[in-house]
C-alpha cells in the first residue's frame, strides 16, 4: 500500500483515523495499540510473509535494548550480537542475489540465491539498530514495554521510505503525546502537500525521465540526453521529499513531531552542503553511527578522507545491490574529500557574488551527473549515457525529436519544479505573515490550495496508472 493510492486514501486512513480517535486521549497505551495494529496491516498489505521479518526485527531490537542496558554484564558483546543479526538479515535480503551473481562470473555454476527485497528494510532496519546502539551508549533508556518498541519500529508513515527516526526523538511521544486539532490540520495540509508533490510533479518528470533512459545512448542526442537527466534529478527529489513530507505531516496528525528529512538540497553551494540538506535522516545515521565511530576527523587528514569515502561507499550500497550505486556513493565521496582539501573552493572560500553562482552550477552538475549513474541500470548504460549528454547525436540543438517531449504541460511542471525546488513557501509565509490578518490569509490560503491539490491528484489516480514510489526499492 503506498499513500499515493485510493485504498490508502479512501479506505486504510479514513478507517484509522475513525478508530483512533473514537478512542478517549487519556487511553493512551490503547490509542498506541490501534496504531501498531493498522501499521502492522500497512506493512503485510503488501507481502504478508515479509510481516513475519518485521516481527523478528521488533523481536530481536527489543531483546537487544534490553541486554544493551548499562546495568547488563556482558553487554558489549549483546550489542554485537544484536548488531550482527540486524545487519546479516539485511544482507542476505539485499545483497545475497548481487553476491552470488558477482561470484558466479568467477566460479561457474555457483547458485545464485533469489531472494525478494522485503520493501523499506534499509529504513527500519537502521531504525531499530539505532535504538539498540543509542540504549548502549548511554543515549536512550532501554524500553521495557514491548508494543512501544514494536511502534516505534512500525509505525506506519515512516516505516518504508522514512525519515529513519531516532527512539531519543519520539520516545516521550509515544508514551505521552497530545493530539490537537491544529497540529491535525497541520499535518493534513503538510501530507497534502506532499502528495502533490509526488503525484503532479514526481510522476509527470518520471515519464518523461522514464522514455529517455529506454532509449538506447547511442540514439540520444545531447539535448535529450540533458533534458532527461534533468527530468530524473526533479523526479527523485520530489519523489522522496514527498513521501517525507507525507510522513511528517502523517506523523503530526497522530501527535508525532518528526525532524526535517531535506531542506531545499538544489539552494546547496557545495557538495558537502548538499548532504546536510538531502536526506538528512540517512546522513545524520551515517555520520553518528559510522563515520565518527571510524575517528571521524579526529585523526589527521588521511584518515579523514578514507572514513569520508567509506561512509559514502556505504551510502551507495544502502541504496542498493548494483555497482551503479557504489560508484554513485564513491562519486560523491570524491568530491567531499576534494572540499575538505580546499582542492575545489567553496562555501566561503568561493569569494564574490560570481564564484557564489558558480559553485552552485558545480554543484547542480556533480549531482546531476550522479544521479545519472544513480538512475542508469548498469555501468555502461551510465557510460553510454553520460557519452550522449557530452556529444550524443552532434550539438544542443532541439531536434524534432526532442521537442516532441517538450510538451505545454511538461514545461509548465518542470517550471513549476524549479521554482518550488526553492523556498518559495517560506518566502510567502514572511511575506504574508504581517499581523493576525496576514497570518489568516497564509492560513486560509494554505487550507485552499492543499484542497485543490488533493482534488487535482484524486484526478490523477483516477486517470494515471504509472506511480511508483522510487525509495520503496531501497
């Protein structure tokens, strides 16, 4: 079930919402016990037999906060344990196919495991490996009661696609949260949001990302080749920021006050800057529980630059079992080492107004050109792309061919794409935001266009069968 669907919409949410909140606010655990119930649901609607994985992972998560507790002997090699088991799990339902195959170019005749890829493992496997490691290094308390445990690990608007959500951060909420009627509407306007973004503007950018990537690179010509790249790059941002937003304002509704997943991540001047505002769950997992375990930058420059490109190698292949995404991974690792060695100036270094804009164009491209390699099924399909974006077909020129993709409606969502890839709600809410009368019409403004939104994309769905969700693969 994705909550881009009119099951999700009209059936499973409506359902829920009509059980939570018949229930009194004072029943809290009862309240959480729905929650966990129809998260549960949410979760086996899809595969029932990957439920059983969820559980095992709420089993052992919950076993392993336990033994992790400061007051526990041997708690080190618990932790571990636990650790081994979470990371073995997700290895072998991730990457055990990609392994077998890699080994059987070497041995012939090697079997090579199917295993299906249960959906969100990445994001609540690393969810609960957070808790059981934050309970070992003092950070959280170990939770006694089970079903909290079972929630947190389950709840549904962050369980598949996050923002992978720290125990520390929603704990007190899970045991004493308070529902009110303008976070409600808060939350429903924020989802709504959200779900505009990823049915108008992901979907739409996707078709077009989607036809140009089937075409063979030798027949792009370089202003497809661009023009496609460039639909991918809008399409994976709002896409995921999307469902990040849908899943915050989810959580909002329920009482649940999740952190920011990104942060406008094209404004970024600096590859750096751009992973401290793109996916900025994942980064924080990676640099908390992996990178400064590694020494962070605490032990001279070498080694900083190897932790740096370990932790990316790592980003790139929690994103999936392909080589495409370790190069993507060490790609931007690269230049993370390249900014840190002052070897490409930025940030301030940049200097004047000029050398500012044109980080920011060196910024797009890196990332562009990533996400090429991201987007692309294979190496050399990556190759052979990006040779069509430098000389594919002859010049920049707009052939007929292109052109025919340069539909009024697609200008008018990639126009829209670039400017709501800014903060130009913010912007508006300063500007509106002068006094009571201001702060209503941002309001009333705000309620009219989330319901024009929701209309347009129940149109959508009605006409459209192409809605994927992208990080549901990872």
């Amino acid at each position: 079930m994705v909550f881009s669907s009119i099951s999700f919409l009209f059936v499973f949410l409506p359902l829920l919402l009509a059980v939570y909140f018949l229930l009194p606010a004072r029943l809290r655990e009862g309240r959480n016990l729905v929650l966990l119930l129809f998260s549960l649901f949410f979760y086996g609607y899809g595969g029932p037999r990957f439920l059983l994985l969820m559980l095992l992972s709420i089993a052992v998560n919950y076993a392993g906060g336990l033994l992790a507790a400061p007051d526990r002997r041997r708690r080190r090699l618990w932790t571990g344990l636990v650790t081994a088991v979470n990371l073995g799990l997700l290895g072998w339902f991730k990457y055990a196919g990609f392994l077998g195959a890699n080994l059987n170019r070497i041995w012939t005749g090697l079997p090579v495991p199917e295993v299906a890829l249960p959906i969100g493992i990445s994001f609540f496997t690393f969810q609960g490996l957070s808790y059981v490691l934050d309970v070992y290094r003092g950070e959280a308390a170990p939770e006694r009661n089970p079903l909290r445990v079972a929630l947190y690990i389950s709840l549904f608007p962050q369980l598949v696609a996050g923002p992978i959500v720290r125990y520390t951060t929603v704990a007190d909420e899970i045991r004493n949260r308070r529902e009110t009627l303008d976070a409600f509407t808060d939350g429903a306007v924020r989802f709504l949001f959200g779900l505009g973004k990823k049915m108008l503007l992901a979907n739409q950018l996707g078709l077009l990302a989607d036809q140009v990537y089937a075409t063979r690179p030798e027949f792009l010509t370089t202003a497809l080749a661009w023009l496609g790249a460039a639909a991918y790059t809008g399409q994976v941002y709002f896409d995921f920021s999307g469902y990040s937003d849908m899943a915050i304002g989810l959580g909002r509704m329920f009482g649940f006050h999740f952190l920011e997943n990104f942060n406008y991540p094209y404004l970024s001047q600096s590859v750096t800057e751009f992973w401290r505002r793109w996916h900025i769950s994942l980064s924080t997992w990676f640099r908390e529980y992996l990178y400064i375990p590694l020494g962070g930058n605490r032990r001279g420059k070498a080694r900083t630059f190897l932790n740096q490109m370990l932790v990316f190698a790592a980003t790139g292949l929690w994103h999936g079992a392909n080589v495409t995404f370790l190069v993507w991974g060490l790609f931007h690792g690269l230049f993370l080492v390249l900014e840190s060695s002052r070897i490409i100036p930025v940030g301030k270094a940049a200097g004047h107004a000029v050398s500012r804009l044109l980080v920011r164009i060196y910024t797009l491209l890196v990332v562009l050109v990533g996400f090429v390699v991201f987007r692309a099924d294979s190496l050399s399909q990556a190759l052979g792309y990006l040779g069509a974006m430098v000389a594919g077909g002859g010049s920049m020129a707009l052939s007929a061919g292109t052109l025919s993709y340069l539909t009024p409606w697609f200008c008018c969502v990639f126009l829209i794409g670039c400017i709501t890839s800014f903060p130009v709600v913010p912007a508006a809410r300063r500007a509106l935001c002068v006094g009571s009368g201001g702060t209503r019409l941002y309001t009333v403004a705000g309620y009219g266009l989330s319901l024009l939104l929701f209309a347009l994309c129940v149109l959508s769905l009605a006409a459209d069968t192409y809605n994927p969700f992208i990080y549901f693969r990872f």
